[in-house]
C-alpha cells in the first residue's frame, strides 16, 4: 500500500539576484497516519518551507508530493482549498486565532467553508473541553494566556478531524511550563486520532518526546536517532 505522505525527489528553489537559492534538494519522506515525526535544523534550512510544501500552502520547483493519494498540486484553487480543509490541520507558532472571535468560535471557523456541518458545535466543545478550555470556550484570545491560545488552536487543527496535522515550532513561543504542556496534548491527541503529525521544532525537549525525528540538512530530510 502507498505511504499516506509520499515525497519523492522534492526540490525547492527561490531565484535570487546573486544565483538560484536552492532550499531543498532530492528531499525523499515517507510516512503512514498514526506516525509522527518531529523535523529539526538549523534557522533558515528549509523547515517552514518544506511544511508549507506538504500543506500544499507553497509549490515545489519539482518533485512528488502525494498526500492521503492525492496530488494536491494536480487540483484547481477551488479543489485544492476543500481538499486542504479536510485533509490537513496547521498548528502554528503564534497561534493565528482570529482577534474578534472567542475560542469556541475559532475552533469552528474551518467548519464553516463547506456551509454548516452538523454537529459542529458538539465536536469544538468537546475538544475544547479535551484540551482543557471548558471554562474558557466564550472568551477573546487577548483574554488567554500563550499556551491557552495554542490549545485553542491545537483544537482548531482537529475540528474537521483531518488525518494529516503540520505543526510548525507550535511551542516556540511559550514558556518551559506551558510548552511541555502543549506538546503533551499535540502528542495525546496524534495517538487519540490516529493523525499523521510532522512537527517542526526548535526544542530538543519536544523532539525527544517523538516517537521519530529528523533533521532537514543541506536540503534533505536525514533520520536522526
Ligand atoms: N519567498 C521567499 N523568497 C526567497 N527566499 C525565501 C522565501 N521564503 C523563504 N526563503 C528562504 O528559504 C530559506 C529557508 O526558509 P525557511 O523559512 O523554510 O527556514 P526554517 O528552517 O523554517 O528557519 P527557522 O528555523 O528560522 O524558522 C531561508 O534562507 C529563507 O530566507
Ligand atoms: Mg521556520
């Protein structure tokens, strides 16, 4: 059977004044949903790029990237947004919640572009309620601590139960305490939902806690230990 995450031969360009800047290079990775796999490297080695790449957010210069089947590339802007909706949850470092909006109400934004899903509202309570925001569903993101605000986005990433998540340093802006609590619910809920996770992190307390790592290097993907 075909990997979930199929990459082959993925190559990244941006051109540049002084020569082609070449970001990834022959990047091969393949992965099955319910693994998870935390991406280390060096500032500026392709990470962020490489994640957008697999959440089909950014076009590879060439190269195979098949996710659950499909070539997100091959679908047009109209296919590729519903596929993107119900194939892939972000999980980001500055959490990207909308300001205007209370908890309950981001958790159910990625809910609302294929009209009204039934049981909706059932499904974000219960993940608020998952990651401990029971008592925090009405309120503002202003009126949220760090790591409450990435909860809430960590519940927004699961609402349309996606098989694939992509995290990128979901941590990066906490404090010791509230970043091992984050990456102890990212790391419950990949295993609850069974969800294919590529984290990208600067932590080597998060990375360790995976069950695989790598480290993106000179434009590949290398297992580490
Ligand atoms: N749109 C762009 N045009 C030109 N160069 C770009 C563009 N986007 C990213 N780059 C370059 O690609 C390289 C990789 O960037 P990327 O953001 O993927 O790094 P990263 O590994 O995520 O770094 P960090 O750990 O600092 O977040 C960097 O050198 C960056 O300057
Ligand atoms: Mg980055």
């Amino acid at each position: 059977m075909p990997a979930d995450l199929l990459v082959r031969s993925l190559r990244k360009e941006y051109p540049h004044p002084s020569g082609t800047l070449v970001i990834l290079d022959d990047l091969s990775l393949e992965m099955r949903l319910g693994e998870a796999l935390a991406v280390m490297g060096p500032s500026g080695s392709g990470k962020s790029t490489l994640l957008y790449i697999l959440g089909s957010l950014e076009t590879p210069t060439s190269g195979t990237v098949r996710v659950c089947g499909q070539d997100p590339f091959a679908l047009d802007s109209a296919g590729l947004a519903a596929f993107r909706n119900r194939t892939i949850g972000f999980v980001l470092q500055d959490h990207h919640l909308l300001p205007q909006c209370s908890s309950l109400e981001n958790v159910l934004l990625p809910t609302l572009a294929g009209g009204s899903a039934p049981g909706a509202s059932k499904r974000a309570r219960e993940l608020l309620n998952r990651v401990g925001l029971a008592d925090r569903m009405d309120r503002l993101p202003s009126e949220l601590s760090g790591g409450e605000r990435q909860r809430v986005a960590l519940a927004r990433a699961l609402i349309n139960a996606p098989p694939v998540i992509l995290a990128d340093e979901p941590t990066g802006n906490l404090d010791r305490a509230s970043a091992e609590a984050v990456g102890t619910l990212l790391l419950e809920l990949q295993r609850e939902h069974n969800v294919l996770l590529i984290t990208v992190t600067h932590s080597t307390e998060l990375a360790a806690r995976f069950p695989a790592r790598a480290e993106l290097l000179d434009g590949q993907l290398q297992r580490a230990a």
